[in-house]
C-alpha cells in the first residue's frame, strides 16, 4: 500500500489524501471512484488542519484513529500539515508513504 500511495502522489494523480485514498481502495479492490471524496482535502484543507494523508488514514480506520494519530504524530511531528511543513524536511509525499504505511501494520494486527 506504501509503494501505491507514494507513486500515485508522485505521479500527480492526486493530493496526499486522494493519494492514500488510493491506496486503500486499490489494496481492497473497492470502487476507486471514492477517491474523489478527498478532493478538497489536500493543501492543509483537511477538516481542522490536519494532514491530508493522516485524515484519509483515519476515514479508513475510524476504530484505530487514535493508534493512527499517535504514530503519525510520533513520527512526522505533528499532525497539522502546516505544522509539519514548518517544523519538519518531510515531504509531503513522505507522509502520503508514512499514513499508508500505518495503515498496513494496523491492518496485519
């Protein structure tokens, strides 16, 4: 799921959360037009700030947000995407890989 959501980004075929969306959906053969749903959530328009990355891993996981927060957090420094570009060298396609990969170790529990 890392690889798919990093490429799909670097490929600009969508924003972080579309990207990750993407992901998701490809990885459980759902339908990939609901991708469109996260649209509007890229470029730190997120609801409340967040990472776009971070908020599509936790519309996927609602039952594990608060795992999924945690090690985003941990990791990229923050969960706010203005945040993180300030604080932080991570790309946004880093934390695009870094919620997709979250994603999958919780899933593999």
């Amino acid at each position: 799921m890392k690889d798919f959501a990093r490429e799909y980004h670097a490929k600009h075929l969508g924003n972080c959360a579309m990207s990750v969306a993407a992901a998701w959906l490809n990885a459980h053969e759902s339908d990939p037009s609901e991708v469109e749903k996260f649209k509007t959530c890229g470029a730190g328009r997120a609801p409340d700030g967040l990472c776009g990355a971070l908020y599509a891993a936790t519309q996927f996981m609602p039952e594990k947000k608060d795992a999924i927060v945690q090690e985003f957090s941990r990791v990229a420094q923050g969960t706010l995407c203005k945040e993180i570009r300030s604080k932080t060298n991570m790309t946004c396609n880093d934390r695009v890989a870094l919620a997709a990969e979250i994603l999958s170790h919780l899933e593999e529990k």
